[in-house]
C-alpha cells in the first residue's frame, strides 16, 4: 500500500467517524432552555468540536490501524469472501 493510499484511506475513515461523533453529548438550546432570538432551536449550546475532532483522529486511527493489519496480513482474500457469499 502506498503512502497516498494509506493517506486516501485514512481520510475517508476520519470523515466517517466524525459523522458518527458529532452528535455525542449535545444539547439543544431548547433542551438546555438559553434559546438565543434568529437561530434554530436545535442548535447546539456548547458544541465542542476540537473536542470531537480529538476523538475523531483517535477513533479513525484505531479503525485504519486494524484495516491496514488485515490488508497486510491478507487475512480477508476474494476467495474467502466468495466462499462465506456462496460463490
């Protein structure tokens, strides 16, 4: 696997997992009863994106970590794919 490959790969897996992260632990103006006059209710109060972020690179290294073991290892092949699919 090259360098841009892996770069390529771990971008897609980050943008993944920041979709997946985004929602932990918010609260919406309404839930939190500070509903500021223009905006949406369901806006966040804090919504802490570095902190979401951090998690996110962590979360998305874990994933890339464990993809590139099994890509290395070639421990899923098309074969094997094709055996548990009935191919």
């Amino acid at each position: 696997m090259s360098i841009a490959t892996a770069v390529a790969i771990y971008f897609i897996i980050w943008w993944v997992v920041l979709f997946t992260v985004l929602p932990w632990g918010v609260r919406s103006q309404e839930e939190g009863g500070d509903v500021v006059g223009g905006s949406d209710p369901g806006a966040p109060v804090i919504p802490r994106l570095w902190w979401k972020l951090a998690w996110t690179t962590v979360i998305a290294g874990i994933v890339f970590a464990l993809c590139a073991v099994v890509y290395l290892n070639r421990l899923v092949t098309l074969e094997g794919l094709g055996w548990l699919f009935g191919m």
